[in-house]
C-alpha cells in the first residue's frame, strides 16, 4: 500500500468513534480481502482450501457470525478434529469466534457459545463421531487442517 492510500486509511479509522470501529472491526468484512468472503448465490457448500496463514479459520469464523448476526442461522455445529483442535483455533484462536463475538457467551463445560439473540453454537470434534449424531442444525462450520495420525498395526 503506497503512502496515499494508507494516509486515506488511518484519517478513516482516526474519524470513527469507538462504537463505530468495535462494529467495524467485529461486525463487518471490511478486514477481509475479497477470497475470504463467501460466495454469492443459493450455494450450500464452501470449500475454502489455503495454506497455512491464507485466512481460513477468520473467514469461517466471520461467514458463521454474520449468519447468526442476521438470524439466518440460530443452531450451528463447529467440527474440528479433536476437540482441543475446535476449541483452541476455531474458538479461542486469534482468528476465532470469541475474537469476533464479544457480546456471546463461552460455556466451555456445555462446549457451546451462546448468543444473545439465543442462537447456540455446539462445539463438537470428529474424533467423537457419536457426538454428531442427534443434532439438526442450520450451518456448519468445519476445520480439517490436521491429517489424520497415522495408526501401527
């Protein structure tokens, strides 16, 4: 970014007030570049697939927020691959949901978030298979950056 554009930038974010860039930087895409936002259309899979540091993990966070924020989705699974995984990056990782949601409620006994317009998000992993049984919910959000261990017979 040359210095123009980044003195436009910082006299922007100098003019809002503290409310105003909170909901800039939680609620809005306006930090993601343009392959980080979901796709238009009537899709129902998005496959997001990038390196390590592509952004993957605050796009997902930012697509399941804003659904929630605009009551399109009020039951949501996220899937990682072991629990620990789902609850330390998709959750609790810089790029994770409670970095975007402030005003939710972490349970980690309950391994949910809880939403002030009472939306609930399960935390659930796939090396707990039976765990996805029973559940219907109206998004999904899952991570598989890890390959699975490899087993000695």
């Amino acid at each position: 970014m040359n210095s123009y554009h980044a003195s436009i930038r910082r006299k922007f974010l100098d003019s809002l007030t503290a409310n105003d860039a909170r909901v800039l930087n939680e609620r809005t895409g306006f930090w993601l570049r343009p392959e980080q936002h979901a796709p238009d259309g009537p899709w129902r899979i998005w496959l997001l697939l990038g390196g390590r540091g592509a952004g993957k993990t605050l796009a997902g966070a930012h697509w399941l927020a804003s659904n929630i924020w605009a009551s399109r989705m009020r039951r949501v699974g996220v899937i990682g691959a072991t629990h620990h995984d789902a609850r330390a990056v998709m959750v609790e990782g810089e790029s994770g949901l409670l970095k975007l949601c402030k005003d939710a409620t972490y349970e980690p006994t309950n391994r949910r978030i809880v939403f002030p317009s009472g939306a609930i998000v399960s935390i659930l992993s796939a090396d707990e298979p039976d765990s996805l049984r029973g559940p219907q919910f109206d998004g999904l959000w899952l991570d598989g950056d890890r390959a699975p261990k490899k087993t000695s017979r």
